[in-house]
C-alpha cells in the first residue's frame, strides 16, 4: 500500500518536472525570437542612421561647391544693384572675358529659360551692363512657329524688365490695354513678377501709356488728380509686386516741362519711401528739343527712359518708329548730360525689321552705286503687315527670315570710324524695302554705344520681336537660334 502510494507520488513529480521542463524550453525560445527582433530593429536604425549621415555629408559638400562657385574674385566688384559706383570711392572693374566666359546654354523650353550656374554668375560678376528688356504687347505672336515670347524671358540675366502696357483712364486708374497676343495681361504681369522669386536683384515696371488729354488733365490736378494716380499706382504696384511705373508719353508738349518735372519729383515724395519710383518714357527727340529736364528729372536716379529707334528710312509723316535716331545724335545728346545726370538714363535697343515704300529706281542704283546710302532717301510710305505683327511698316524678325531671299537686292551698311551710323542692312526689290539688323550688327553697334555711354545702362527692346526658337538662316540669322538677342548677351559677357 505504502509502495503503491510512494509510486504514484514519484509519477506525479515527474510529470511535473516534465511540465516544468516543457515551459522552460518555450521561454527560452520567445527569449530568442525577443532578441532576434531587437537586433534587427538595432541594424534598421543604425542602417538609418547611417544613411542620414550619408545624406548629410552630400549635402554639406554640395553646398561647399555652390559657395565656392559662388564666390568672385575680390578685385572685381560686383554690383548687382545697378546703382552706380562702389560707395568706397573705388574703381570699378570690369570682368575679364576668362571670368565671365558662359557656358552652352541648355535647350530652351517653353516655359523657361533655364541657364547653367556659371551662365548666371557671368551676370553678377559683370558690372555695368544690366540688360533691360522691354516687353511689349505683341509677344507670343500667332503663329505655327513660337516667336520669342515672354515663356522665354530670360530673367536670370536681368535687374530690369519693363512690361508695357497699361493705360491710364480719366478716373486716373491704370487699366489694361487689349493685346493681340496669345497671354492675357493679367496673365503676363503676374509672370513677369513671379520671376522675382528665383531672381532677388530683378526690379520690374509697368509702363503706362495714355490719351493726351488725360495726360493733360493729370498735370493740371484741378481736381486733386495727381495725389489719385499716385495712390491708385501704389496700390496696383503692391497688389501686383511690381516696383515702378513708367509714364510713356509720346506726344508731350515742350512746354509742359516744368509741369512734368514737378509730377516726376512729388510723385517719387510719395513713392520713394515705399522703394517705389516713378519716371518717364519718351522718345529721344523731345529730350533733343528739350534739353531742361535732363537736370531736373536725372537727379533722382530713377531711371528715365529715352525710346532709341535705328537709323534706318528717314522720318514717314509722324510716326516716331521711322524717326532717324542715329549713334551721331546719341553723342549729341550724351554732351547735354552732366556725370551725375548720366547713369540715369536706360537706352533701350529695338529688334524690328522696317519696311517702307521708295522709288523703285532707288533699289536698281543701290546695286551698282558703291556710295549708294539707303538712309538717304526718303520713303514714300509704309510697306505691308506682315503675316505675324500685322502692323504696317514693321516685321519681325521671323517675318523677315521668311521673306529675304536672293531676288532681294541687299545691302549691308557699315559704321564708319566716327560711328556717324549704325551698322544695319538693307534689302529692296522694286518699291519694297526692309531694313533690318543681324546678330553681327547688333554686337557692333551695342559696342559702339558703349565706348561712347561708359555708365549707362542699356536695355532691349522687344525681344520677342527677335528669332524664333529655330534656325533662322541668312541673310537675317546665322544658322541659329536667337541671333540678335545672344550677341547682345555677349555684350555683357566680354564687355
């Protein structure tokens, strides 16, 4: 009994030992998998870690390139601003070709023009030269082909761009003219001001055409219409992050000079203190007969603007597009100006083909007269729209690619050592003429304007009235894209 009773107590302890032993081995294999799991979340967060240290030392190595790309030579100021002389006193420099040589640029696209980081360093480090486009409302012509529109404003070169243009009502309010074009206003201005953004030193201003009479109505603020225009401008220029206005007044009387002087100076009281200017925009023959507001409209350096048109037929009726403005009356006017009154002046360079109508015998002698000069006949009209402006007596530079071939009889005009002319060429067949200048004509004659305007600051003028993004073969381009508009670039490149 006592017998059966110790073996069945000894059953009993071993199956609890063998229960023990069972739940022993289960704790140890959860133990295992617990640790297993730990090491590999260990290995993930070091595997992160190591990654994001990785990362790190890319990016801290990327940007030590940047700064050192960057970076210029420090004896060569660089004024990205565009205000004048180094505030040292010292001398400006201008950049060596081997310092500002750009690179190729990429492939234009429709919706920018990207350039490479030298490309736009080149910019920055060059000193004078501050390309001033002036985009007026014909971009974007209609066309199978896409001219040379404001998708491709090249705003990583500039420190001014002027888009035109609004008008100003009789409330004084500024309104937008209706363009024959492709963009909307609206649409352009904020574009315009958009590219900002990516460049800090560009300034943009709107330019603001109106009738005669409510230009006269302004300056005689009968009615208080002054203080309006100044605030209605100020809050257009805030709600569109534009920062100046330009008034353009094609037909301003001489005699209203003192009358515009005192608008140019109490509208800047009011602008200036808001980093707003004002200025005017007039076409260079009323500064020719008006020489007293070369002093009293500069000395703010707000940037006054004297539309310079070429030399190509002389004056049709009075239309100023055809008015001979020539690098000899440039000089003339450049001796009205004091060097304080100087730099405050902006050029801006016109890229239009002219067409107008001559005698047809004019165009038979200038193929066997060597002294044949096209600029001194007198043109008997206007030549056709064409296809893409539809504006009489002016092409683009597309139109003209398209319409210049060997049955015209060209002529290519040369400047000669005084610089009396630009270069440009001329083309006639029968009563037809187009007048017009390539790649070539363009880097000459910006040469020859600044060996004579050493502190200007030049512009240019409808640039989308340039080459299209193709090739444009002789006699108008060279074989490639945007003939005119790259040897003005070139300008700035190698001074």
């Amino acid at each position: 009994m006592a017998e059966s009773h110790m073996s069945e107590v000894s059953s009993a302890v071993e199956s609890g030992v063998g229960h023990a032993g069972g739940a022993g081995s289960a704790n140890e294999e959860d133990a295992d998998r617990r640790r297993t799991f730990i090491a590999i979340c260990c290995l993930l967060i070091l595997l992160i870690l190591l990654l994001l240290l990785l990362s790190g030392f890319v990016f801290s190595s990327g940007s030590e390139e940047d700064d050192g790309a960057g970076k210029t030579d420090p004896a060569v100021y660089v004024n990205p601003g565009g205000n004048g002389p180094p505030s040292s006193g010292g001398s400006t420099t201008k950049a060596t070709s081997a310092q500002t040589s750009p690179a190729t640029p990429p492939t234009t696209t429709e919706d920018s023009w990207s350039y490479s980081q030298d490309y736009t360093q080149a910019i920055w480090t060059y000193l004078h030269y501050y390309l001033c486009p002036f985009w007026a409302d014909k971009q974007g012509f209609r066309s199978h082909r896409r001219t040379y529109g404001i998708a491709f404003f090249p705003y990583m070169f500039c420190h001014y761009a002027m888009y035109c243009c609004y008008s100003l009502d009789d409330n004084m309010q500024l309104q937008p003219e209706l363009p024959h074009v492709d963009l909307p206003p609206r649409d352009a201005v904020r574009r315009m001001a958009n590219f900002k953004a990516e460049n800090p030193y560009l300034k943009v201003w709107l330019v603001v055409r109106g009738d005669d009479s409510v230009f006269m109505k302004l300056l005689a603020n009968a009615n208080n219409e002054m203080a309006t225009f100044q605030n209605n401008a100020i809050a257009w220029m805030k709600s569109n992050n534009y920062d100046a206005i330009r008034m353009w007044w094609l037909n301003a009387p001489d005699a209203l000079n003192r009358s515009m002087a005192l608008l140019y100076n109490e509208t800047n009281d009011v602008f200036m203190p808001l980093n707003y200017t004002f200025g005017f925009l007039f076409p260079y023959d009323y500064y020719e007969r008006a020489p007293y507001n070369t002093s009293k409209l500069a000395h703010r350096h707000a940037y006054h603007t004297i539309v310079m048109y070429h030399d190509y037929p002389r004056k049709i009726t009075n239309r100023t597009k055809a008015t001979t403005y020539a690098i000899r009356e440039l000089k003339v006017y450049s001796q009205k100006l004091n060097e304080t009154d100087r730099p405050t002046f902006c050029h801006l360079y016109p890229f239009a083909a002219l067409t107008y109508k001559i005698d047809p015998a004019k165009c038979e002698n200038s193929s066997v007269n060597s002294r044949f000069k096209p600029y001194t006949i007198h043109p008997l009209g206007y030549g056709p729209p064409g296809p893409l402006t539809k504006t009489a007596g002016m092409l683009s530079l597309p139109e003209a690619c398209d319409m210049l071939d060997s049955t015209w009889n060209q002529t290519s005009i040369q400047a000669d050592q005084a610089n009396i002319y630009p270069n440009y060429h001329f083309a006639c067949k029968g009563e037809d003429v187009i007048a017009f200048t390539d790649g070539d004509d363009v880097y000459y004659n910006l040469v020859a304007l600044d060996q004579e305007y050493e502190e200007e600051v030049f512009g240019v003028m409808n640039p989308e009235y340039d080459d299209f993004p193709g090739v444009c073969t002789p006699p108008v381009g060279d074989n490639d894209s945007f003939p005119t508009v790259r040897n003005a670039f070139q300008i700035m490149y190698h001074g």
